[in-house]
C-alpha cells in the first residue's frame, strides 16, 4: 500500500507508524525545508516535495493530510478525484461550503475518506462505547467530553498568540472534533443545534465549554481548550449517563485515566444492590507482540482502519458525515461565541437522514 503524507509535524508522527504497521510510505510534503530534511531522517527512502499537487504524480493507494487544521478540504476533494484514499485530521471543513463539496466528492469518488480521529479509538472512549452496545447502562442520554490542556498561561500564548500560525488564527469553538467525534460514534447521533459559552468572559479564546443537541434526543456537554485539571489519557476524558447506569473514564493520574467507572443504582439490579466498579481497557498488541502505548491505540486503530479501505474496501470508520458533522458544530459553535451564546443550528444536510449516506 503506497501511502503519501502532507505536513509533516503530526504528520511525520503518522507516517512513521504508517511504516511500523508495515505500510509503504513512498512520498512526504512539507513547505518548511527543515521538516522535510527531518523526514528524510526518519522515512529514508521516500521522495520528498515542498508543494502537495506534486503527490497526485506518486501513483499513491492513500494520502494522510496532516496539513494546517483550517486548510484539509481542498486537498480532500483533489486526492478523492484523483481515486486516492483520504485520511484526514481535522478540522474536515471550515464552512458549510467546504462541507457540500467534500460530501460530494466523497460520493463521486471510488476512493474512501476517512477522518483520522484517534479520539474516538482511544482505549477509554472505545471501552464506554463497549458498555453501551451491551446494553449496560440503557438509552445514553447525556454525554460530556473534555479536551483539555492545563497549561501554564505563558506556553498557552506560545501556542495561541501567533495569528500567523493555524493555532494562532483558528476559532475557540474549532477544535471540537476531538470531543464531537466521539460523542457522534458512541450515539450514532447528528447534532441539531449548539450553544457555545466562553468559560472566563475576560479571557474568551482560552477554554470554551459548548451545549449540543442531537438528533436523537439526548445532550453532549463538551469543554475543550486549557483548563487546569488536564486528564492523563491524552488530554481526553470522557463519560455516558444512561437511562439506567453511568459509564465514564476515570478521573486518575496515569494508566487509571484509561479505565472506567461503571455505576448503576440498586432499583436497576433485581437483587437490590449498587453496582460501582472500575474496569480497565484490554491492551492492544502488534502483530510482533509489542503492546501498543494507550495514548497511540488510537492512531493505530485509524491507520489500520485507512488500510481496511484500501485493501479489503471495508467502510472508513470515521466517514465524512460525522467529520462535517463534528467539524461544523465547532463553526456554528463560533457563530453563538459571537452572538452571546444564542443557540444556532446546524444545517439540514448534517442532520440524520437529510444526506443520503451510501
Ligand atoms: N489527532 C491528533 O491527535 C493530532 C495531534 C496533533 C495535530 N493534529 C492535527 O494535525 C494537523 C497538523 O498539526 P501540527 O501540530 O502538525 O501542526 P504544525 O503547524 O506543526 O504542522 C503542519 C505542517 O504542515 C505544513 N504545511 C501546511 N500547509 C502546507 C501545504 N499546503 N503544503 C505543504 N506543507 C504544508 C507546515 O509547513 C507544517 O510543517 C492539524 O490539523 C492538527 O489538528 C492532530
């Protein structure tokens, strides 16, 4: 399988997992000559070029896009018409154009894009989704995920304060994917509307926790930015209440952050007692035996899922709906920033049944 990739900070973190899970990696992109060179290091061997149409020449099976967060889409819609498998970081989308082209190009193509969102693989996020399907804790009704840095305010500003930089120009609201795409695998759910506050009014673009009505009745609370208090399962937690239980990641230093905590009161259970317990995640092995770090399960199980697509024409696991979906909550979610925190909804064609989903 011959894979390319664009940009080549997380990029190149995914390019070399590319090649450890036994994929070719046979060409990289990046504009900056210093990545490149660091590329050229760590990926011997594959052609490396500073402009991205250079890669339609590589007679590539799939792309990863790892390019500014605020920039996927057109590259999306050229790989897809080009029959390259897309895998893309997020954002999907920056407005709602952007979201009816990649829609469609996705429909128009015979190649697949898939969303790389390790957030919804991650091993706590895949362990509640597991207690759901059981049936554990009944109808999932509301839904709260975090993404949170708790960062010092100075290497905060190193990090925001560059409007040149795609950290530095995007909205506070954007960078939602990695708490809605979750929140939409473990549902099945669209959103309907959402309704976004900032949590300091003094300080607006640090940390954001946004209100979000799905489709199927039920709620997501959502927080992302930086907030002390940061989860050690890769700056994720994440936790499900049900008609008849609870189920969410625990809040613990180290490998506890991974585990869950599943509660259900004594009127669910026919003996009359509380159920409250902690399970871990099974561990993930590579075919060597390695066992794969928590914090990368997600990463692997996208990347396999990005090879899946291309050799066995398996379903993405993270299809373009969902991405738009999760991308345009964050859009909508800057609208309601600006308008003092009014619901806005999303566009009809998000919503479940409005796009015809092959
Ligand atoms: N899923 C995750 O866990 C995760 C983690 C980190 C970053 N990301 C995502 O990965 C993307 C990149 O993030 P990053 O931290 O690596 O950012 P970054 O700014 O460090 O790196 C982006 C790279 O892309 C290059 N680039 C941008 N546009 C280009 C173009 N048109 N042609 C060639 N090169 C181009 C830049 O020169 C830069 O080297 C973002 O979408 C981000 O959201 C995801």
């Amino acid at each position: 399988m011959r894979v390319g990739v664009v940009g080549l900070g997380m990029g190149l973190y995914l390019a070399t997992w590319c090649r450890r899970l036994g994929m070719e990696v046979v060409a990289v992109c990046d504009r900056d000559p210093g990545r490149r060179a660091e590329a050229r290091e760590l990926l011997p061997g594959a052609a490396s070029v500073d402009e991205w149409p250079a890669l339609l020449d590589q007679r590539l099976d799939a792309v990863v896009l790892a390019n500014d967060f605020d920039e996927h889409t057109p590259l999306s819609v050229a790989f897809l018409d080009a029959g390259v498998h897309v895998l893309s970081e997020s954002a999907a989308c920056v407005d709602e154009q952007q979201a009816r082209a990649l829609l469609a190009a996705e429909r128009r193509s015979a190649a697949t894009y898939s969303f790389a969102e390790n957030y919804v693989f991650h091993p706590h996020v895949q362990l509640v989704r597991t207690i759901v399907e059981a049936g554990e804790i009944g109808r999932v009704t509301l839904i709260e995920a975090d993404y949170l840095h708790g960062m010092a305010p100075d290497a905060v500003a190193g990090l925001i304060g560059d409007p040149a930089h795609w950290r530095g120009r995007i909205e506070p609201t954007a960078y939602c994917t990695h708490t809605l795409s979750p929140v939409l695998a473990l549902t099945g759910a669209m959103p309907t509307e959402v309704a976004a506050f900032p949590v300091d009014a003094a300080d607006p673009r640090t940390a954001v926790v946004m209100v979000v009505r799905l489709d199927d009745g039920g709620l997501a609370i959502t927080r992302h930015g930086f907030l002390q208090g940061e989860p050690d399962s890769h700056w994720s937690w994440f936790s499900a209440r049900g008609t008849e239980g609870l189920a969410e990641s625990v809040r613990a230093t180290g490998e506890r952050a991974w585990s869950v905590r599943v509660r259900k009161e004594s009127w669910t259970d026919p003996g009359g007692n509380v159920r409250d317990e902690e399970r871990e995640p099974a561990p993930l092995f590579l075919p060597d035996g390695t066992r794969v770090e928590p914090k990368a399960e997600g990463t692997v199980r996208i990347l396999e899922g990005l090879r899946a697509c291309v050799e066995d024409g398996r379903p993405p696991l993270v299809p373009a709906l969902p991405a738009v979906a999760a991308s345009l909550v964050g859009v909508a979610g800057a609208r309601s920033l600006r308008e003092n925190s009014r619901p806005i909804p999303l566009p009809d064609f998000v919503v479940r049944g409005a796009y015809p989903v092959s």
